[in-house]
C-alpha cells in the first residue's frame, strides 16, 4: 500500500523556496523604504561611535515593513560592530509575548546572563538583576520593543524604568526603539514617558499597488521556480492587498496561499483563480479570529443578528429587532440582559471591526432608526461562536416559525 504522503511530497512544481514568503524572512533588499532605513540608520549610528543614540518611535499600519526594516538595520549595525571593535547591540522583544514588565525584565536578566525565572520573583528584584548584568561593562545596548502599544496598555512602569535608567547606570547605556501600529497609544503613557520615549519618531506610510507589486516580484523570483506564475497574478495580488491599506504582509501570504493552492490540485501554473480562493480563504481566517477574540456580550449581539439572518427574508434588522433577539440568546443561555443603550454600543464596536453593518436611516416624518445586517458571510460566524463554551447551551431557539441554530 503507497503511503498517504508518497504524491503529496512529489508535487514540488511550484515552489523553490516557500520561505522567502513568509513574514519572517528578512530580504537583502528592502524596496520602497529607503528612506526609513536611511533614517533608522543616521540615529542608531551614535552607538557605533561610543554614544548614546535617541530613543526612537516607529509607527505604521501592519505589513508597511516596520519590523523588517528594523530587523534589516540591526543586522548591518551589528555586522559593522563586529567589523570595527564598537561595543553595541540591539536586542528584540515582541510585547506581545512579553507583555509584563515582569517578563520584559526577567527576559533582559537572562539575555545579560542571570538566572532569573519567569515567575516568581518581586519585580524590583528582577530589574535590579538586569540592571547589574547590563552594566558589566561599558556598551551600547538598544532594545527594540515590537507592538510596545500592547506592554503600555498593561501599564507604563516598564517603559518608565527602561526610558530612564540611563540616570542608575555607570558603564552601559540604553536606548530604545517602540514599533507600533496604533498612532494614538501614547495617549496612554505618562508625559515624563512620553517625552523621553519619543524623542525621534519615524513614519512607514501604505504601500501603493505600485510598491507592492516590486516586492512581490522581488519575493517571487526566489520563492517560484521560473514560468509557473500566470502574469496576471503579481498585479491581482498587489491590487488586493492595496485596497486593504497597503498590507504587504497580507500581499506575500495571498502570494503564498495561491501556490500552495494550486500545488495541492496539482496544478502546473498559478492562476487568477487560484488568487481568488486564496484571497477568500484568508478572508475567512481573518474574520474567524475576530470573532473568537471577541468578548462574551459582543458575541451574543453578533449571535442574535446572525439569529434573525437565519430567520427572516431579509438581510437588515431595526435595532429593536436585534434587542428583541438579544433578550431571548441571554434567556437561552442563562445571562441576565444588559440595557439597549449598552447593547447598541457593542453593535457600533462590532461595526467598527467589519462583523456587522450598522448605519442609520430616515424614517420620514417617523424619524430615523438605525438598521443592523452582516458584513461576513454566515457560514463564517456560527462555527466560531458554537466554539464558545457559553454559547454552545444555545442549541435551538425557536424564533417564529423556525428552529435555528
């Protein structure tokens, strides 16, 4: 008998190297960013001369190349360290997995060599390891704090003691940078802290389809092997993606997606066709995710939408409509109703994500009232919210006529 993965590892028609796709991978050249680079470049230049660069702000929507530009900059400031004897460094960390200031600085201490768990410890005990540890000697460390917006959000103590430590220090010196996708979340941050944190900031905007199509190209010609992509499939990838605020994340995994769609059917070239199943496919995985993030309230207003989508001939729901319904999902699954006024906050939060379309319109000399549909196909929402162990008591409604659910 052949083994279940004997044909599906012979394929190997499309792909040479599917890694160069991937968000992770740092290309030798970075197209379009120039000028971010060039900036990034002339501040972080002061460590190589023995002093202390500014602390930077990075800012830009997601998949405008902030990571990899930062990534790529570190990699030749550290290969013309080592090239010219300077004592300097940059040192990574994703606040999204290091969220704490307590695991900012337990991971620190352990970069600097000192054992420190991850848990366990007071957190000024842990600072004070990492602070001993990073001034062994006299050098230039700077940390980069990717998505810093999410450690801010937990509190600024840990920016607070980062942006001034400077002041406890004798032989090393600390600079930061913060990449963020949120322009607004220094709002959140002392004025002392923001003050010291920002002292340089520096802006990705959008790529255009334009740009988008170069970094493609650029990325293809790695990625597949020669004649295997139709022409239109660059430009429909580029195209797509531009119309959702320049993401080239999202262009290189609608790239990706489309050869991995047509290697499984088995397909020699990759179409147009292939483009577009992987761009609705990647549609519903973005959507799926959003609603399983979402919290418990929200997901009973999108459930009782979602109910009367079920129910009724139509696609747009009064919000009494959808307040009616509301009270009846919280009957079901045992909760006690919150009040309209709370309810239509959650529908306007869920219009803002994309989930429903909520807008207002005139009744005439009855007024105006505002009318709720979906924005995501249905088929979308129930297998995600039934993933919800407070939701699952919601079987059967009966609603009308009908058994929904």
């Amino acid at each position: 008998m052949e083994n279940l993965f004997e044909d599906l590892i012979n394929y190997g028609r499309i792909f040479a190297n599917k890694e160069v796709l991937r968000p992770t991978y740092i290309p030798e050249r970075l197209p379009h960013r120039w000028e971010q680079i060039k900036g990034l470049a002339d501040i972080l230049s002061a460590a190589l001369k023995g002093e202390t660069p500014s602390n930077i702000l990075i800012f830009g929507k997601t998949g405008t190349g902030k990571t990899s530009t930062v990534k790529y900059v570190s990699k030749e400031l550290e290969a013309m360290a080592q090239k010219t004897g300077a004592k300097c460094s940059i040192l990574y960390i994703n606040s999204e997995v290091f969220d704490t200031q307590y695991r900012v600085f337990a991971y620190l201490a352990r970069v600097f060599n000192k054992r420190v768990p991850m848990i366990g410890w007071p957190t000024d005990m842990v600072y004070s390891e990492f602070k001993t540890g990073l001034d062994a000697e006299e050098r230039r460390v700077i940390i980069t704090l990717d998505e810093v917006d999410k450690l801010a959000s937990k509190g600024d103590e840990a920016l607070y003691n980062l942006s001034r430590i400077n002041g406890e220090l004798e032989n090393a010196r600390v600079s930061l940078i913060g990449i963020s996708n949120d322009l607004t979340f220094t709002d959140l941050l002392d004025p002392r802290v923001k003050s010291s944190l920002g002292e340089e900031e520096i802006i990705f905007p959008p790529y255009n389809a334009e740009q988008l199509k170069d970094i493609l190209y650029a990325r293809a010609s790695k990625a597949f092997y020669a004649d295997v992509l139709e022409h239109a499939v660059i430009p429909l990838c580029a195209a797509l993606a531009a119309s959702e605020h320049g993401d080239a994340r999202r262009a290189l995994d609608l790239l990706r997606l489309s050869g991995e769609i047509a290697d499984r059917s088995g397909a020699r070239t990759v179409t147009e066709e292939h483009v577009r199943q992987a761009s609705d496919k990647l549609e519903m995985n973005r959507v799926t995710e959003v609603i399983k993030t979402l919290p418990l309230q929200s997901k009973i207003v999108l459930s009782s939408v979602y109910l009367l989508c079920k129910e009724r001939n139509k696609r747009r729901f009064s919000s009494g409509e959808v307040y009616t319904m509301y009270r009846r999902v919280c009957n079901q699954i045992d909760m006690d109703p919150l009040t309209q006024r709370r309810v239509t906050d959650f529908v306007s939060e869920l219009d803002i994500l994309g989930l429903i379309n909520a807008v207002i319109v005139s009744k005439g000399r009855y007024g105006r009232t505002k009318e709720i549909s979906l924005s995501v196909p249905e088929e979308c929402v129930n297998p995600v919210l039934q993933e919800d162990y407070k939701l699952k008591a919601l079987t059967s409604i009966r609603v009308g006529k009908q058994t929904t659910f």
